[in-house]
C-alpha cells in the first residue's frame, strides 16, 4: 500500500516544464514558491525561512547548480547522457533534476507528465500512453496511423 506525498503542487498551464509554481503541505501551508523566466525555474523561496536559492541549468534544463542569494554554491552536479546523477556538492533541497523534471526521492524516478523515467536504466518505466501500433499496407508504401 502507498501512502499520500506529503506535498500539494499549484500549477501553471504554461509555466515550468513541470509546471510548478508553488508548493504546501496536507494542511495548506506554502513551503515553497518558484520564480520562473521563460519558463524554466529561476528561483526558489523556501516560504518559513524566506530563503531564496537560485536555478542555474544548462541547455537541456537541467539543473547543474544551486545557489544562495550570496551566490555561495549549496548544490552542485553533473549528469550522465541518461540522466544518472553526479553529485559533486550537496546541501540543498532541489527535486527538479535532469531536463528540470521533478526526481521523486522515494523511487529516484523522473515524472515525465504521463510516466515515470528511470535514470539508473535509461528508459521508462511504462508503456508511451499515446502510442498507436502503426500498420502498413501490403499494397502500398504508406504508412497509416
């Protein structure tokens, strides 16, 4: 049996590719808030403390680093081409991993929107829910969906 997370997500349409703006807790407590420019994550305000921790990532929206408002480097790594993790600085909180999808801590999987990805294997974990087995016609060469 699987219990409830312990975190309610507000979304944009729009926003982030995991479409996160701000999180509570079960009793509707904000615990974080994100900044996001172009629709990728900037900033992160932990709401109890208001600490802000900003998002540096690379080309994939990957989150490479972490950093205070000082600009003191709280979370540093480096990734394989599947998503396996290097962690070469740890000491924040960051769940949004390779190309900026949320990790879940409990399972280490990726939440893709409509699957989860395993990094440690390189693939999904399920089926593509979109996909439509293709068949073609023995007379002719197109190819019908």
């Amino acid at each position: 049996m699987r219990l409830a997370k312990s975190r309610v997500k507000v979304n944009a349409a729009s926003a982030s590719p995991s479409g996160t703006m701000a999180e509570s807790d079960l009793s509707g407590n904000w615990t974080e808030a994100y900044g996001l420019i172009r629709g990728r994550i900037a900033s992160r305000v932990d709401v109890q403390s208001s600490t802000v921790h900003y998002y540096y990532q690379d080309q994939l929206n990957t989150t490479d680093i972490v950093t205070d408002a000082l600009g003191n480097i709280e979370s540093e790594s480096d990734f394989y081409p599947y998503g396996g993790e290097i962690p070469i600085t740890t000491g924040d909180t960051n769940r949004y991993k390779f190309t900026g999808k949320e990790r879940d801590s409990e399972s280490t999987l990726d939440y893709f929107g409509a699957r989860y990805y395993a990094s440690t294997m390189g693939r999904f974990m399920q089926t593509d829910p979109a996909d439509t087995p293709l068949t073609c016609s023995p007379l002719s060469e197109q190819v019908r969906v």
